[in-house]
C-alpha cells in the first residue's frame, strides 16, 4: 500500500468497519494490503473477508457496481463469494479519513484452499475454464440496474495511463506501449466477444475444494474483451512456474494449460477462434499493466533481486514487442476436438 494511504488507516478506522459489518467476534486476521486492505473476520462462528479499499484506488460507486455485477454471478449459481450487506442494509460503507474516505465492504470466504503451483494439473485447468466460461456466458445477460454506476471500460483503468508511471526517459518503452494501447483500441467489439469480466482469475483469486473452484477479488472488474479473461490465466499460470526459465519451456506449458483450459472454457461459451489468435496483443497488454503497477506501487531503488528481475524481463519483452509466451492456435484446435 502507498504509504500516504497507510498513514490514514487508523485501528479507530477499522474498528468502525468491524462493527457495520458485525464482526468483532474474534481477532480479525490481515490477509494483504497491496491494492486493499483484507482481513478474515467472524460473524456467528462463520469466517468472513472484510475489505477497506481507499479512495484513491475506487470510488463509491465504482464498488457499488462490482459487488452488484459479483451478487449478479452469485445468483446465476456461479462459485463465486458474494458480497454481504452491512448492518445498516448498505453493501458498501464510507469511512472518512481526514478529506478522503475508505469504503469497507464484506465478501463470503472461499471454501477449500490456496492452490499452488506444484497442485497445477490438467484437471484444475478444464474446471478453471468452465468457470471463465460460465462468467463470460452469464454477463452477456447481465442489465445494470438504474441506480448502479457503469464499471469503467478496460481503457479507462488508471493503470493504462502508464505515462504517469513508468520514468519518462524510458521513451522507447513508452512508444512501444502506445502503439500496443492503439492496436488494441482498434478491436471490434460485439456482444459475443466483450462485456464486464473479472480480469484477474488467476490462481491466487480462486480457492478450491474437491475440485470445485470459487473466484473472489473483483477489484479489477472492467468492460473488456473475453479474450482477456482467457489471456490472463495463462499469463500468471506461466509467471507464477519460476522454474520456466526459458521462452520455449514457457510455451511449452502454457500450449497444455490453454488446451485443457479452453476445453472447459467452450463447454460454457461460444468465442470466435478469431479471439484466440490475438491473445498475444493481451499478453502483452497485462506486461504493460504490471510494469505500470511496480513503478506505482513500488520503490524500485530498494527493491530485491527477485522483483528487479521480473520488472527487468517485463520491459525487455515489450521493448521487443514480443509476449511471454507463444501459443500455437491450430494445435489448440486439434485438441479441441479429441
């Protein structure tokens, strides 16, 4: 967290929080604190997440409309963890913090577990696609009530403004990524192949129990291409495997990964295969994202080895307008088929 955020995160704040949402039954227990506070939190016996998110990063309204479009999944019957009101019947609770406010809010926990990269098998990968798939069916349905603000489009998040991030001597970087935000721009955009996505299912977002997964964190809920949805799995299932060092070792997995997943993804919704010949244009779009997210996010002149590398080979990629990996598309299709 920024740490003008984290000086106005006061214990009188989050006491306030707990009790809207009625839960001070035990010792709350802090889950992260990168982009939102999160903390597991008892009501009745029964874990919960408690969320404060600041607003610098959200708006009122732009909560209201994720936690409406996440209930909106939760009552279609799709594993997702819906979001609970407060004691004041309000889904979404605004604390003030000198002149700004923090918005608390409190989300169902995840049955089951954290998967880790050595749980990864085949099996995951289909049940991960036919949860991407239900989502991206179901939001074609989905009719935003009169009194919810619209989420923003993909285009409209302030990490593509990346310019106000990224150093301005990296110029050559800063062409390449606005050449890649034009390219983008220019995709067509139909009911079958955009709508409001989650943007972030990767494995850190899902638990999952007896093979049954179930997606929380909708932060970064946008209008975006449903190819995107596809993309970004596989992105982090491949960066997540730090043991792939090389491009090929890289493609090699993520051409498995994306064969079993859109197995289980087509299953639940119709895509053009048009859309999956341009996943590499969101690859590199999620580098673009995450080297504007560490130059935010972090001092990168303290940074460790490990960070340094990943922010290192993220610029190397897009400098060569290359992505992180290579997907033989027919080859999926053969798949497809058996």
């Amino acid at each position: 967290m920024e740490e003008s955020v984290s000086k106005l995160f006061t214990e009188e704040i989050f006491q306030q929080a707990l009790t809207l949402f009625d839960a001070v039954e035990k010792e709350p227990k802090e889950l992260g604190d990168f982009e939102n506070y999160a903390f597991e939190v008892y009501r009745n016996g029964t874990p919960f997440i408690l969320r404060l998110t600041h607003s610098s990063h959200r708006t009122k309204d732009q909560i209201e409309s994720e936690l409406d479009w996440l209930n909106f999944l939760a009552d279609q019957k799709i594993n997702v963890c819906r979001s609970l009101p407060s004691i004041n019947g309000s889904y979404v609770e605004a604390l003030a913090a000198e002149d700004t406010f923090f918005f608390a809010c409190l989300f169902k926990k995840a049955n089951g577990k954290n998967v880790r990269t050595e749980d990864f098998n085949d099996a995951l990968f289909y049940e991960w696609g036919k949860l991407v798939g239900k989502m991206n069916h179901a939001t074609k349905n989905y009719q935003i009530p009169e009194q919810i603000t619209k989420r923003p489009e993909w285009d409209e998040e302030d990490l593509i403004v990346f310019e106000q991030y990224v150093p301005a001597e990296d110029k050559d970087l800063i062409e390449k990524g606005n050449a890649l935000l034009q390219q983008i721009q220019k995709l067509e955009k139909t009911p079958d192949s955009y709508g409001l996505i989650h943007s972030d299912v990767h494995s850190g977002n899902f638990f999952v129990e007896n093979g049954n997964i179930e997606v929380f964190d909708f932060d970064d809920c946008s209008y975006h291409w449903f190819a995107s949805d596809i993309a970004i799995p596989i992105y982090y299932a491949v960066w997540f495997q730090t043991d792939l060092k090389t491009k090929q070792e890289r493609s090699q997995f993520a051409q498995n990964f994306a064969a079993h997943f859109l197995k289980g993804y087509y299953e639940e919704n119709d895509l053009d295969v048009y859309w999956l010949k341009q996943l590499p244009l969101f690859f590199k779009l999620r580098d673009l994202t995450l080297y504007s997210v560490f130059h935010k996010k972090e001092d990168l002149s303290k940074a460790n080895d490990r960070l340094l590398k990943l922010v290192s080979d993220i610029r190397y990629r897009l400098l060569l307008d290359e992505a992180i990996v290579e997907i033989d598309v027919e080859y999926i299709l053969n798949e497809l088929k058996k």
